[in-house]
C-alpha cells in the first residue's frame, strides 16, 4: 500500500544520526496517530524482521499510550549503530487543542482545518486545486462562531469603551 510507503520513508527518514535520541511531540497520540502507526510498525516487521524495535519500549499511563520509543539497528560491514527517537503525545503535556496552544504561544504557523469528508482511499494522494468548503467537517459552525464572537467584540467595545 502507498501509504505504508509513505510512512516507511517518513520513519526511515527521522531514525538517522542526526536525530538520534530526539523527542517527537504528536498531538493526539495516544487517541489518533497510535493507531496507525502500530499496525504499520507490525506489517513492517513481518516483512522485515526486527526491523523496529518498539514492543518493549511503550510507555501507558491510564490505559492510554504517552509514549514510544522507536528504534532500528543501521548494520555496516564492520559494525552497527542502534538509532533510535521517542515519539510523545504532547495532549498529555499541554490539554488543549492545537488551535489555542498556537493562540498561547502566538506561533506564526497556525493550526488549519483539514478536508475530512473528501478523504477516501482513491483521494488520498490527491494533487490539485482547493477542495470547495463542504469538505471541510463542521466549517460552517467555524464560521458562524467566528463571526458571532467577531459581532460580539465589537458590540462590547461600542458599549462598554
């Protein structure tokens, strides 16, 4: 699957010298991303054997994962390097959504919506203009808070400044 590809090249790609021993924070680990990334790590391994080491190295709290520690053997003719990074479910260092953790730390890159109802498995890699807004789940609520508190801060400085 392309997908399996795709996450192979991004872990391979994390698990070199220059990062080893680094920390990935995943928003929402333990509740999204850890779902994926275990089956993936299993179909991997039955493929190539061992070629991740992670059962041992998860981390619960609350019947929940909070971290994994990832790791791979990099093998030379004369000898081998063992790589490894940590991946973190930030939700459990910081609870709140992406959305206002970029509002409290004023980021420049802030958190965007995603096209929820357009992905299907003949979409995934899908290439081309801006998806029309039904796409996006719950955008039309978006909207209408953003203009209700929008209408409600200018009434407040008009009534009370």
């Amino acid at each position: 699957m392309k997908s399996d590809s795709i996450m192979l090249q991004c872990l391979d790609d994390m698990l070199v010298d220059k990062y080893n021993g680094y920390t990935f924070y995943v928003h929402n680990l333990a509740k999204f991303d850890i779902y994926y990334l275990l089956p993936f790590l299993n179909r991997v391994n039955k493929i190539y054997p061992n070629k991740y080491e992670y059962k041992d190295n998860i981390v619960f709290r609350d019947d929940e994962i909070i971290n994994i520690k990832i790791s791979t053997t990099k093998k030379t003719d004369k000898s081998s390097k063992t790589i490894s990074i940590k991946l973190v479910d930030s939700i459990k260092l910081l609870d709140s959504k992406l959305e206002k953790f970029c509002e409290t730390f004023n980021t420049d890159v802030k958190k965007g919506y995603f096209p929820y109802n357009f992905v299907k498995r003949n979409t995934l890699f899908y290439v081309g203009n801006k998806l029309s807004i039904e796409y996006y789940e719950n955008i039309y609520i978006l909207i209408a808070m953003y203009v209700y508190i929008h209408v409600v801060v200018i009434c407040r400085k008009k009534i009370f400044y």
